[in-house]
C-alpha cells in the first residue's frame, strides 16, 4: 500500500510535459492498440443503442475518446447520445493544471463540431471508494465501464488483506453494464 503512494510524482506536469503525454499516446502501440481494441467493442456494444453511459476509471489525455468520437461521426444514422463520466482521483498530479476540465472541454468541443451529443462529468473520487451513486447510472442508457490502463495500478489480496480491485469489479459488475472494456499492458502484474 505504502508502494504505491511511495511511487507517485511529487509535482504537477507542465503543459510540455502534458503535450508530451499526448504524443505519446498517440505514437505508442501498446497505447494505440488497446484503445482502438476497446473502442472496436465499445461501438459494437452500442449498436442500435439511442444513449451510452460510459465510465472511465482512468481517462488519462482523453486520447481513446478523441478516436471513439471520430468514428461515431463517421458512421451512417444518427449518432447516440454518449455521456462519458471520468474518475478523477483527487491526488492525481494533472488536478492542478486542469485535469479532466480541461479534457472535458476538449472532447466536449470536438463532439460539438461533429455532431455527436456528447455529455462529461466527473467523479472527484479514488477509485477505491467509488460507489454506484457517484457515477449517476440513468434508466435507458446503454452503461459501458472502461480499464484502460488502471486495474494494474490497484492493490489485490497480494498486496493487502483488503482487495480494492475486486471490491471495484464486484460494483461494477452490481451495476450490469452492457460491456466491461479492459486494456493492460501486462495483466499479471498484481498476482
């Protein structure tokens, strides 16, 4: 436990440092590959679909929303209303530099100029004690939960006696979401 805070960077990163981030991002395949894997399922779980709830525990640069928004725009037929709810961990280093604000009101901008309906929230919340109440699950949505890159980062039974990831998984399986996207780089890293 001790770890993981131990491991954290002690200052914010700069808008250079973020552009950085950015780029690599969008240059890396690891990166690249997952979240076009992801958002290939994701838009074959929405088909038909008239509202998407998709809740993300770990948004990042909003790199994966940026392709997913592209490709709804593309295809044929009204696009479904999509909410996108980020987890925002309240210790995160990009907080004070904007954090998911500032993606927000990127993706919110980009959806605009593309005609997808788009809606972003945030949970200022670990994502250890996220409860279904704080992500505003709607009657009528298709509910979608994205891992990209964050279950890694979460201690098991190896770690401690409490296991903050099943605990998280066994909340979102309660909420019965439609599709459970998980994208690692190397699933066997807590066991």
């Amino acid at each position: 436990k001790f770890l993981y805070k131990a491991l954290k960077c002690k200052e914010p990163p700069s808008s250079d440092r973020l552009a950085a981030m950015q780029i690599l991002f969008e240059v890396c395949p690891c990166f690249k590959f997952g979240f076009m894997a992801a958002n290939g399922a994701i838009i074959e779980a929405f088909k038909d679909e008239k509202r998407v709830h998709i809740i993300d525990f770990d948004i990042n640069q909003g790199s994966q929303y940026i392709t997913l928004i592209q490709t709804i725009s593309s295809q044929s037929g009204k696009p479904p209303h999509l909410r996108l709810t980020g987890v925002d961990d309240p210790e995160s280093i990009q907080r004070p530099v904007g954090g998911l604000q500032i993606i927000g009101l990127r993706l919110e901008k980009l959806a605009e100029a593309l005609g997808v309906p788009f809606e972003f929230h945030i949970v200022p919340s670990k994502t250890s004690i996220v409860t279904p109440s704080m992500l505003d699950c709607r009657p009528g949505e298709a509910l979608i939960v994205n891992f990209a890159f964050q279950l890694h980062h979460m201690p098991d039974e190896s770690v401690t006696t409490v296991n903050q990831r099943d605990q998280l998984l066994r909340m979102i399986k309660s909420l019965n979401p439609k599709l459970v996207t998980v994208v690692e780089q190397d699933v066997n890293t807590n066991t």
